[in-house]
C-alpha cells in the first residue's frame, strides 16, 4: 500500500475496522443545482440511508416516498414498497448516456448518481484500498498531501481519475472529480467541512461542491450538491472511540 495512503487509511480508523465494518446508517439531505437543474430538487431530505462498503449496496428508505425503499447496486437500481418491486432498471449507468438526460433525470436516475457518490464518500478512505486501484502522492502548494487515485475500469465512481487533498492529520478536506454521469465538462470540487467519529471510524457529515475550473482553480458558486449526514451508526464491531 502506498505510505501515504496507509496513513490516511490509519485516522479514518485503520484497515482492520474497515474490514469488519458491515453497514453505516445516518440520516441523509442533500440538494443542489446539480439535483435541481435536471427537475429532482428536494427529493433527498430527511432519508434514512444503509450503506454497505464491502458488498456496494445503498438502500434509501422512504425514496422516492414514503413507504418505498431505493435500493442502488453497480448494475441494478431498483425502487421496493413492502410487497413488490415497482421499479428495476439494469446497467443503469448507461441510461445517461440519452440526450435526454442532459434535462431532465427520473428517480431511478437520481437513485443511481446518490447511490454510488454515497457508497464512495462513505466507504472513504477504505475503498482507495481496492485491488486494481493506482496510487500516487504529491504535495500541493501549501504543503497538503494530495493523493491521485486511477480508478478501475467500471468502477461505480464519478470519474477515473480523481484527486484527494488531506490535512497533515490525514483528514480529507477537499476530493477533485469530474461528474461523468452529468457531463463530461462537468469538473467540480468537494469540500468536507465537518467530520465525526462513529465506531471507531471518520465519517465527513457536511460536504459542500463547487465548479472546478482548470487543475485547481474554483468558482464560490453555484453550490452545486451540498450534503449533511446526522444520527450515524456504524455495525459490524464494537464502537470505540479513535485513539
């Protein structure tokens, strides 16, 4: 494993409970241009999410309303109530690639886009970890260790190629990306603003994303997705605190 990257792997809580940890649930919200500008603003606020790192499932309840479960995998979404599957739409992936999405997504589109940017973000840094994944670190300007990830062809991620800037504590501050799903010209910046401890593990809890332009460079706005995690709930382990 690149130094580095141990590093980091070690103040998100360290392999070994990474590896054991079998579901983290909070409470979602999250809004933005991103969601409004193709007609699916408001339709993630309050929602109780399970994330599963090691299997990549992502199931939102109470989506798209009460009384429904989406359920996000790599290569099938679907939308349950108690008794019966009313939605279920394979390679989802590749529905964006219809004109038509440029305007106007559906809820199993949406589905798709959190589902895998929540399994990502709260799969950090473990999922860096993965085999076929390129490594490579670099210091920024300031002095921040900043690493390159390559990601594997297919894999659920918004781009192959992204970057990660972290504190010299090896707290993620700030994760570079190119939202495929939305567009190819679409570069954006994700800060983490806030973080919290839940089972031995750090978790980011308020995150906000803004036009990326060039290499580095970013606008302030349009706020583009925030996002705000609470009630989080770490199994798979006892809870302890990091030391």
């Amino acid at each position: 494993m690149n130094p580095s990257l141990r590093e980091v792997v070690a103040a998100h809580g360290g392999m070994e409970r990474w590896a054991s940890c079998e579901t983290i649930e909070a409470i979602l919200s999250t809004d933005g241009l991103a969601f409004r500008s193709r007609f699916q603003g408001g339709k993630l606020i309050g929602k109780p999410i399970h994330v599963e790192p090691r299997r990549r499932v992502v199931r939102i309840d109470n989506y798209p309303a009460q009384g429904y479960s989406g359920i996000w995998t790599p290569d099938v979404v679907s939308i349950r109530s108690e008794s019966d599957v009313v939605l279920e739409r394979e390679s989802p992936r590749s529905s964006f690639e219809h004109f038509s999405r440029n305007f106007r997504w559906d809820a199993a589109d949406l589905l798709y886009f959190c589902g895998y940017a929540l399994w990502n973000y709260l799969s950090f840094p473990w999922l860096l970890t993965e085999p076929g994944m390129v490594i490579r670190d670099r210091r920024s300007n300031a002095g921040d260790i900043i690493l390159d990830a390559v990601f594997p062809d297919n894999f659920p991620t918004h781009c192959r190629n992204q970057s990660f800037q972290f504190s010299p504590e090896g707290l993620l501050l700030r994760h570079d990306y190119t939202a495929d799903v939305i567009g190819r010209w679409a570069a954006a910046a994700n800060f983490c603003l806030e973080h919290q401890r839940a089972g031995g593990l750090r978790i980011y809890t308020n995150r906000k994303v803004v036009p990326r332009i060039g290499a580095f460079s970013t606008l302030p706005g349009p706020l583009l997705v925030w996002i705000r995690l609470a009630d989080i709930r770490v199994n798979g382990f006892p809870s302890k605190e990091i030391s």
